[in-house]
C-alpha cells in the first residue's frame, strides 16, 4: 500500500468508529441519571405506588440500553444515514442571532425566576422563545406567553404538587 492509500484506510477506519463517541456519552449519562435516581428521596413526593424515581430510572436504563445497541450497531459496520431532509439546507451557516435571543431567554427565565417568581419569568421565557423564533405580534404574543405561564404554574404547583416560585404573584394565583 501507499502512503495515500494508508492514510486513506485510517481516515476511514476513525470515520468508521467515530460514533463510538456518542456511545460512550449516552453511556456516561445513563450511568448519571440511575445514581441520581436512585438518590432521590421517596417520600418527598409520592402520590400513589409510582414514585419520583420512577421516570429516572426508566430514563436511564433507556440510555444504556440505546448506548449498547448503537455500539453493537457501530461495530457491525452499520453506518448512520446523513439528513436528507427536504427543508434541511446542510451548507446553509447556522443562524446565531437566532440561538443567542433564545439562549437570552432561558438565561433571563433562570435570572428572574428567584426574583419574581414563576408566573412572570416564565411569561418572558415563552415570550422571548417566540419572538427568536419570528413571532412578531406584540399584543397576542404576550398574552399567550402569559397565559401559557400562569397554567405551567398551576398545572405543575396545584395539580403535581411541583411547588414553584409563585413570587408576587403568590397570593393572586
């Protein structure tokens, strides 16, 4: 062989198992999420014979699992198919102001949250998230982004018994 033709067979060899990486963090965060899981206090917030642990547990065995079977996969010499998406333009540049304005969101929803509770941090969260995304009506939007947020609120304080920060908002809702 040459030298070419070397170089070649190794490139191919690494493209081949490069996937082993993506096993080995679904791995690692299945690994995670069970000794979180099983961490996690029974009685804080069981409301029948399916506790919080539950889920997690689900979760992460469904990780290790899918872990396995793509390395398994990965070893055979199955390849992944590329998108093929018909409205996925792969040489198009990634539109960063887009996911800057939507990480200003999650980062404003984490900032105000502690401050002014749930209610309203949440309504900026929504609110921002649609805005990045090209929504441009400045009645409706809001709105929606509030009404979304007070029923997260009660839907996850009332109805789950998820307590979230109500801030001033606390004696109203």
């Amino acid at each position: 062989m040459t030298t070419t033709e070397e170089k070649a067979t190794t490139e191919t060899r690494t493209a081949d198992r490069s996937e082993l990486g993506i096993c080995a963090l679904l791995l690692v965060l299945g690994v995670l999420v069970l000794t979180d899981a099983i961490r996690i206090p029974t009685d804080f917030a069981q409301r029948g014979p399916v506790g919080p642990k539950a889920v997690p547990v689900v979760v992460g065995i469904g990780l290790l699992v899918v872990a396995v079977l793509l390395a398994r996969d990965v070893l055979r010499g199955v390849r992944g198919e590329s998108e093929t998406g018909e409205d996925v333009d792969l040489a198009a540049p990634a539109d960063w102001r887009t996911v800057l304005m939507l990480s200003g969101a999650f980062l404003a929803n984490a900032a105000l949250i502690g401050v002014v509770g749930f209610p309203i941090s949440g309504a900026v969260l929504f609110w921002g998230a649609a805005y990045a995304l090209g929504s441009r009506n400045l009645v409706r939007d809001p709105l929606i982004a509030a009404a979304l947020s007070i029923a997260t609120y009660l839907v996850f304080n009332n109805l789950l018994g998820v307590p979230l920060p109500g801030g001033p908002l606390m004696e109203v809702l």
